[in-house]
C-alpha cells in the first residue's frame, strides 16, 4: 500500500497545536526511569533533559506496521518516517494510560496495548537544534480498522512489512527517526521477521 498524504492544517490551527506543545510538561528521570522533577517539554528538548516517554508499534492483522510520517510543523524531526506513535506522560499519569491516551489523540485508534521492553536513547535534530533523550517505554498493539489521524502531528501514514521497513532503512536511513532505528532492531531481536499475531 502506498502512504495516505494528511491534508495538511491552516496557519491558524498550526499556531494552536504549537501553543498546546509551549505548555506541556515532562517526567524527568534518571537512567533508571526514577522521578526527578519536571519541565516544560520544549525546554527537555531543548537542553536534552533525561526524560520518560513511550512508543508504539500497531501492527495489523497481515503482519505489516503502521508508520507515520511526522507533520511537517513538529517541533523536531518534522517529515521523518517513524513508528505509529510516540508520546510522553504528564505529570502524575502512568505511562500505559498515557500510551492509550496519545494513540487515539494522534491516528484515532483505541487498541489495548502491551510494553514489551524500555531503552534509553539520546539523538540530537540538526535543524532544529532540539535534542531527544528519553527513557523510552515500548507497547505493541494490533488494530485492524483505518485510522483516522490528525494533521497537527502526521502528514501521511502507511502500513509496511518489516523485512521492507528494514531495506528502506539500510538504504535511506536519512527518511527515518533515529529512535525507530533503534526500535526495529529490538522487535528483529524479540520477534519473528513478520509477526505471529
């Protein structure tokens, strides 16, 4: 299946979505995952603060992995292939309920989810400057319908097969997010090549 372009946002809706990310709070954490204190998410991100965060990886019925392709306005990272979603708990919220909370604010989609590893990674954006460094909680999930995304956060969408997601990587590496590189190589380690569902 070829991706599905998002219509994109007005400069008005645009100038609300960045407003929501100015207000938004991180957990800060240490290397293991324990309660440091809190920050505004664009500071985080701009001092490369350890924090926790979460992703997700909904395969369908076939096996194949929905990837997004970030919106173009994203704070950092903006136009990168990625995984299906990725999020950060609010202060007081646990991650799973955070999970399932993102998932359907980004693509629509309520699907009982399972975390199935963590990993901490730092990745530094070069155009915007802003630097990711999260304790990264990783669910899978299954969902079978089509889902319904929002243009703040993804310009399109696609269903793929890992052995075609791992060749996409090896030759254009640069399409990528650097932490969907990191998480293929953890559902290669944990998981058959296409998925038993």
């Amino acid at each position: 299946m070829s991706a599905r372009i998002v219509p994109p946002l007005a400069a008005i809706e645009w100038e609300r979505a960045w407003q929501r990310d100015a207000i938004e709070q991180v957990v800060l954490v240490n290397e293991h995952d324990q309660l440091q204190g809190t920050a505004g998410k664009l500071n985080a991100h701009r001092d490369g603060l350890l924090h926790r965060a979460f992703s997700i990886l909904v395969f369908n019925t076939n096996g194949e992995l929905l990837l997004q392709r970030r919106a173009d306005g994203k704070y950092h990272f903006a136009r990168c292939w990625s995984n299906t979603c990725c999020g950060h708990p609010r202060p007081n919220e646990l991650t799973p309920i955070a999970a399932r909370r993102r998932l359907k604010e980004e693509f629509g989609i309520s699907t009982p989810l399972t975390e199935h590893a963590q990993l901490v990674y730092r990745a530094e954006d070069v155009d915007s400057g802003l630097i990711e460094h999260e304790y990264l909680h990783i669910f899978y999930g299954i969902y079978a319908n089509e889902p319904q995304p929002d243009p703040s956060e993804i310009g399109a969408w696609r269903w793929m097969k890992l052995s075609v997601i791992q060749r996409a990587l090896q030759l254009h590496p640069q399409w990528f997010t650097p932490w969907f590189h990191l998480l293929i190589d953890k559902v290669k380690t944990e998981m058959p090549l296409e998925p038993i569902l």
